[in-house]
C-alpha cells in the first residue's frame, strides 16, 4: 500500500516550467496555466490508474498531518512538482478513497469524467452567477437542465419551468431542506404572525436525515417542536401515514400549527421508502408543505422500472436529490424542484442597490440568489449539463442499473450462506446484512461471547438483550476488522436496535469482479471472527 | 466580438477518441480522463487568450439559450468535442467574464493557477469530507491552512487552533454570517428559554450586506427586531458606535435582548470601514457576539500596512473573508475563524448512528460537519494550499498592492480632471467615482436635462432634488452606455443619495495598461453624455 516515492513527472514538462515561469509571471497567465493543468490532469490519470493500491479507508492518525507540515506558509513560492509531490506523499495517505471501486459505504460520491470536465469549465470561467445578468448562461442553462432532468425522472409538469414551477442546483440537500422549510415557515407565519413562531411542529420518522433536524434547529423551530415518527422492522422503517396522523391531530389539539413533513425515498441507514401518497395525503389535510428527500435513490428513478418508488410526489411541495451522490456530477449538485418558486423566494429575496439591474426590474428572468440559501453560486448546471450529454439517458440508466445488478449478485452471496442474513429487503443498490443470530449463538449458545466480549450477565430476564447485544457486537467487530484491512470500506447503522453492515454499491469504478472479491473479504473476516468465539456447550 | 466558429480540436485527438471509447466503456476510465481533461485545459487556456475579445459584460437578451438548446436530455451519447463546441457557440456569449482583465464590477472573483488547480484536484478526489474519518487529510489540512492564514493576517492567537479557537471554510460569506449568528442566537436561548426567540435583536449599519438580513430572516429573528443604523458620507458610510449604542439601549429598555452585531471591513458600496475596537467596546457591555465581515478587504490585510484596517478584531467572536474574491482561490472559499468553536458546535452538531467513529468519540479530531450549515462538504483547503504554497506571502503581498496601485492611479485620472469627483475617501483597490454635480449643471444651469431626461419641474423648492436626481441621471447613463459597449464593466451604488460607478481593480489578469485604457473609455463615453445635454442658459 506504499505510496510514497512512485510518483514522478515528465522531465521535459520539468524544463518548459523554468521557460515558462520567467516569461510571464501572472498568476492566470493562459500558457503557465495550459503546463500546470496538464501535469495535474495528468496526475489525477494516474490517481485513477493506481487508487487499488491504496488501503480505501485512510490509516492515518489522528493529527499525522500537522507532523509533516510546516507551522506557517512559505514565503517564497514553491514549484507545482514540489506540490504535487507533497500531495502524493502526505495528503493520499490520508485520503480515504471515495472514487475506489472498492469503496461501498455511506452513499457513493460518484465522479465521472464528464463530471469533472463540468466542474473544470465552470471554475475556469469563474462566474458568480447570483443573478440572471452576473452571467445569463449560467441561469439560462440551469433552468434548462432541471427541466430536463425533471422530465427524466417524470416529474409532474406542475414542478417544472414549463408548468410554473422550477428548478435550481443547491450544494447539498441540507440546504434544499433548510431554504424550503424557510419557505414554508414564512408562508404560515405571514397569515399567523411572527410572534407565533414557537408553535410551529414539524415532522418527520425516526429514519429522516438528521440534516433535518439541523435545519429546523437553524430556522428557529423551538426543538420541543420537532416530532419524530417511529418506525418499525416490520414496515421496512417506512413511516406509518396514520401514526402520522395521530401526532398531527395531538398537536393541533394542543394548539401547536403543523407546516412541515419531510418524507424520505431510500432513508439513510436501510434505503426505506416512506409511502409518499398517503403521507402527502395527511398533510394536505392540515395545510402542510411536504418535501420529499430522495438525495440517494432519486438519481435511479430515471429508469421506468424504479419511478413507481417516487410516486406520488404530485401530492409533494417540493422534491430533491442529489446529483453527486448518485449521479455522476462530483460534489457538490443538490438538484431541487419546488411547485411553488414565490414561496422561496418570499423568504430569501434580497433587492440590494448595488444589484440592481434592468433584467430584474422586466421580471422576464430568474435571479436564483432569491432560490438560495448564499448569494454567490457557482456555475453548477455546467457538470449536470454534461452529465446528461456525454452519458445520454440510455447509458445513465445503464450506469445505475448496473449498479444494482452488482448488489442483487452480493445480496445473493449473503442469501446463500447460512451464517448470514439480508436485515430488510433490498430497494436499489445498497445491501443491508449482517451475521445471523443463529450463526452467533450457535457458537455460544450461553450468550457469553469469551474473549470478545465483556458481557456475562447470562440471568433470564435479560437474556433476550444480551443475545441481541452479542450478535451487534460480532458485527462491530466484523465491521471494524473489514475496515481496518483496508481492502474494502463499508459502514453500518442501527435500526431497531440491530447493528447492521451496509454494502452500498456505486463507485463509478466499481465492477462485479470487485464486489465478488468484496464477499471473499468480508466471508475471511467473518470466519476469523465467528471461530474467535469459545464454543461454551 | 464574434465568437462562433473560431473554435477547433487537433483532429489527431478526435480519431484517438474513437479508439478510446470503444476500449473502455466505465465514466471514469483513466485514460479517457486523461485524453478529454487535456482538451478542456486546452480549451480553458484558449479562453483566457482570447478574453479580451469578448463583451465583458454578456449582451445576449433574456430567453437566448432556450432558442438554441434542445428542449429535452439526448438519449444517446454525444462527444466531448460537440460539447464544448456547444460550450463555446452557445455558453461563452452568455457569460460575463468576471476573468476579463477589463472586468472591474462588483468586487473581483479572482481566478488564479494555483486556486484552479486546487479544485481540480478536490474534484478529482472527491471526497465528502463531513468528518475526520471520511477523509483525515481534508480536515487537517483545513485546520493547518486556517491557522496559517490567520498567522499571515496577525489574527490574535484566540481566534486560531494553536489558541483553542479555530477556523474553518465555508462557501460563501452568508453562510458564515447565519452559522456564527445561529451559535449567538442559541447562547443567549439556552438562558433565556427558546421561547423567548420574539425578543432577540442584532444591529448593523445602512451599509451592511444583504447576506445579513437574509440570515436572520432564515434564523428566525423577527423582522421587527433587526436594527439598521444609518451612516452619512461625513463618516464614510462607517458605522457610529455611540448611535449603535443608543439604539441597544432603547431596545434593552423596551425589554429585548441584543445578541448580535455584524461589523464590516471594506463595504459593498464603498469598502467602508466600520471602527472595530468601539463597535466592539459597546458590543462587550451587553454580552453580544460581534462577526466582522472582511469579505472583500480581509485579504489585503496580509500586508502590514493594511492590517491597521482591522484592528480591533480581538474584541470580535468572529471573523471572515472570501478568498475568493481577492486571495485567487476560485468561487467558492469564505475563510471563517472563531473564538469560541465549541458555541458553533452546540448549535450545529449532529451525531446519527451512521456517522458514528471511534475518531469522533476520542474527541482528537474536528468534524467540520459541526462547524457549518451542510454535512456533506468538499475539500476546499486544497486550493487555498496551492494558493499559499504557489505564490507564498510575498507574491501574494505584491499581487494585492498591485492592484491597489492601479486603482490609485485610476483615482490619479478622476482627480485630474475637473469633470469628475472620487465620491468617497479610497480605500483599497476600488474608486467610487462620478461625473461631478458642477460638471452637469454647468451644461444644465435650470436642472433640465433636455433629451435624456422626462425631468423637467424647475419649481424652486424641488430644485435641489431635481439637481441631485439629474447628476444621478447622468452618472446611470454613463453607466449604461460604457457596460453596454462591452469593452469594460462596472457597477453602481447608491449611497447617501449618491448615485456612484464603482471601478473595483482585482481581476488577476489586469494589467496597467487596462486601467488606462478603461480610463480612455469612461472619458470617451462621458464626453458623449455631457455633450448631449443641451445648453440652455
């Protein structure tokens, strides 16, 4: 896994620096420029071409870097090799490798060439497109591409620029969450009063994203206010419309005033689907703004097959996902669509002097610093645009289904070995598993699990527990043993008190040969562990 | 100014193309990398050669893209070369090239090598660094940059990590204003109890930026408790701090509570000053959190005889700049610093079961997730590295002066002829400038504007008005018309009823020669207007 001292440049390129760097010494001189961004073009290539060398979750220490760094910033310039030579030796190491094809945890951030390419163009030109005149292209293209990606994934009309909606690239769907929840607190405070902001409730499961619960806390929402829906293994962690709707009325009763449910299409921990046509149902009744978070698995409701996970959105304020997660844009592209643009921009409109301008007294143009959260954005639509273009829509379905053909092919290694079992059924590409139960107790029928555990309390009445913390503790360690080998990286969650794996396919680069030698991994660590355990009968 | 059609690809990288593609089909091949990121440095090396041949402001009418786009995504593949051919027919005549070295609007989106290459290489790895775990390199490389920066800038050592302070990148400036005004928002809740947000209140002058409404209308402070208190041009638009206490003091009468004051060095109008050290003398008598928002003028700080502009910061809680408006990062890299990180971390903290490490819990580590509004988050510190590292303090030092010497030597030509006046004292590298009042009223003795005015109530006690309303008249119309040719680009404000034109030297690629000849421009356009009213003595 070395990764120091392989990495050289082109002797020739070496020479032309000297040339170039005495002949004009402007930071954005266009022929210093072209040499130092072939060299790191270059060096990403190789990057690429060797990121199966390195272990996939960084090995570092805490605080490695500051050891290898200096105290302060020179004072004189270094060269772009001394750089990228520094990049190589102290900053890889410390990488954990997100474009590894052998990378499955969290969600991918899925890169691409097309991405990138996006990315470059757009920091190459460098515009601040908070308003339509600061850069017409890069409003013009945004609004054009999130049509077209609305249309894609069959958005209703009603969200889109054609049907009176709209739009427009976030960073991040925290953001998204944030400036739609403004939008909908504002909404209801304009009709209440402002003093009445400590009534408002929102909703949400126990499986939401906690950027929503951030967002609440940042807009205001009294945290006595944030209500969170239980869910259940026996549901899949969908939440329950009518548990809903019994808190809903409890608050009302209370003389609280309901504005907010956030609905999730393939949750963080288990990829569960919230049923959004009964949900959206429920807060109709009570005046609610519903935004439906599908940040991971809306990318692969572009193919016909998967569109039914996002039905009825039509009964949704607003709807997002994000394109960097799995969609081949690199961070960051929240893609958010809103029935209702005058909502956002209601509440995030700022009409300063020095910004002015005769396009946005003719109302004919979009100023999406008024959809936002900052005023400066960047020329985003770029990377999407390419995306879409360079791919087309044939191959981005081909790109995602393949991806969950690679975890229908690992789901059915875990099915068929009896020592491991698949926690809830799977929905797109990310694999829940863990070591059985049976597995575990079959080792130490006791509930005592010798060297590797602390437990001994093997008294009736808490037996059930200890079971159960057994079993989540064997998966720990498989999972900390897997990680810390550094051939492949996943991460686990909770659910209903059950510690389990996540095996989240998407790495762009990831192919099924390394999804095979995935299992292997994982079945090697599996068997040292489950041999660790003293069998006590 | 044409731009179509003088836009082509060696053909020997096309056929090259062909026999890539069929090779190797993944959307992240390396070699394909290679070959299509070398054509798009080409590309981008070629715009910055060429880019003085555009507009600098675009000319395109609202509604111009949508005629030349398709009206859906292609469903099958298209070449990278169609693309940018695209790119260049259709997007470059939509943008405003904020890289011009004719560009002096707003302030600058300073574009460098270094800061390209930076997010180049962010973008290659693509990590999501959110916690120290997803990518150790990310967070400490941030926290070693930060320190380094805030050294260069003599921050006093509270505000650093060597001095359990700390700082941290964030996207924009507004976002760094509605972190640090959430973290006072709830220092003072958690005492006073949430439902008492009705009565929080924050302060800032006529001239603060709009970012600042905006997040305390995101953070739900009531729009009735968001003081503005107003500056006069005998002060240069800075902020009074015996009018700013008067005003806490009326609101701590009538039962408020003052939490938070937002003071800025270098002004969006006129890069005023407001005075630190009293601003935050009153500040400190009520337990207030001060930010100071350096956005534009921090960088200049880095050279000794400009940190003067900033003293007083110790008094502060918080302090920001965007790198990338003056220190050649790209958009987008707003450098936050704070006393206190543990009052962020309080109110922007999350902790789900799928995040949780055994970094985390050593507490050895940063998660800079708790330190902004988004989780997810790139590597921004790369840029700001190469930035350092490329050009180090003393390049860096000469690149500013730079451009506070032009700007001086643009001040030189206002003052020397008599037709124009510099409005406001300069500070930096921006000139906020007019034709004089004297000038047009010596063509327009009665306040009649003749043809390019509907102007004409000569009536005495609306005489003065009148005068002012038709020297702004005229000062808009110099505007228009020079922005309108397309070979340089300003802005305006208006301050004290003032109608100015800003000339905001800081594009990386101005030389001298641009000032001079952009003077040439204003004089010719001016010389066109003043001619154009008619003599009516």
């Amino acid at each position: 896994m070395g990764s120091v001292g392989d990495f050289e440049f082109p002797q020739s390129n070496a020479l032309l620096n000297i040339a170039g760097r005495a002949s004009n010494d402007n930071p954005l001189d266009p022929e210093e420029f072209r040499r130092q961004g072939h060299m790191v073009i270059d060096f990403i290539a190789d990057y690429y071409k060797n990121i199966e060398k390195y272990p996939v979750l960084s090995q570092v220490e805490p605080g490695y870097l500051k050891k290898r760094l200096p105290t302060s910033a020179p004072f004189y310039p270094e060269s772009i090799e001394t750089i990228l030579g520094d990049v190589q030796d102290h900053i890889v190491p410390g990488i954990t490798h997100w474009q590894s094809p052998n990378y499955f945890a969290y969600f991918p951030s899925s890169g691409s060439i097309a991405g990138f390419l996006g990315e470059m163009l757009a920091t190459g030109f460098n515009v601040v497109g908070f308003n339509w005149m600061s850069s017409p292209a890069a409003t013009e293209l945004e609004s054009i591409v999130m049509d077209w990606l609305g249309q894609m994934l069959r958005l209703p009309k009603s969200f889109l620029f054609s049907g009176n909606g709209g739009g427009v690239l976030q960073g991040t769907t925290c953001e998204a969450i944030l400036c739609t929840l403004v939008a909908a607190r504002d909404r209801t405070l304009r009709i209440i009063g402002n003093d009445n902001i400590g009534k408002l409730v929102v909703y949400c499961s126990d499986q939401t994203h906690c950027a929503f619960k951030k967002a609440a806390q940042i807009a205001g929402i009294n945290p006595n206010n944030f209500r969170v829906i239980p869910t259940t293994l026996s549901t899949s962690f969908s939440m329950c419309p009518k548990a809903l709707r019994n808190t809903i009325t409890a608050d009302v009763e209370a003389g609280l005033v309901p504005i907010f449910l956030l609905a999730t299409v393939g949750t963080t921990s288990t990829t569960a689907v919230d049923p959004l046509g009964p949900l959206c149902d429920v807060a109709k009744d009570y005046g609610m703004w519903v935004h439906v978070d599908a940040a991971y698995a809306g990318s692969i409701c572009i193919c016909p097959e998967f569109r039914h996970f996002i039905d009825g959105v039509e009964g949704a304020d607003s709807f997002s996902f994000n394109a960097h997660k799995w969609f081949f844009t690199t961070l960051d592209c929240c893609c958010l669509w809103v029935k209702d643009p005058s909502a956002l921009t209601q509440s995030l409109s700022t009409d300063p002097e020095y910004l002015k301008n005769k396009a946005t007294e003719s109302k004919q143009v979009v100023d999406y610093k008024d959809w936002q959260l900052a005023l400066s954005r960047r020329f985003r639509s770029l990377k999407l645009w390419l995306v879409l273009r360079s791919y087309g829509v044939e191959k981005l379905r081909g790109f995602l289904r393949s991806h969950v053909k690679m975890a229908k092919v690992f789901q059915g290694f875990v099915e068929a070995d009896n020592r491991f079992e698949v926690v809830v059924p799977r929905n797109f590409a990310n694999v829940c598993f863990r070591i059985s139960p049976s597995a575990v107790m079959n080792k130490s029928s006791n509930g005592v699990l010798g060297e590797i555990t602390n437990s001994n309390d093997i008294s009736s009445p808490r037996t059930k527990i200890t079971k159960m913390g057994l079993v989540n503790e064997v998966n720990q360690k498989l999972m900390e043993s897997i990680n810390g080998s550094g051939g492949i990286y996943m991460t686990h969650s909770v659910v209903g008190g059950i510690y389990l794996l996540r095996f989240a396919v998407g790495a762009t680069l990831t192919q099924e040969s390394h999804v095979i030698e995935a299992w292997n991994v994982v079945k090697q660590h599996a068997h040292a562990i489950l041999n660790s355990i003293p069998t006590t009968q």
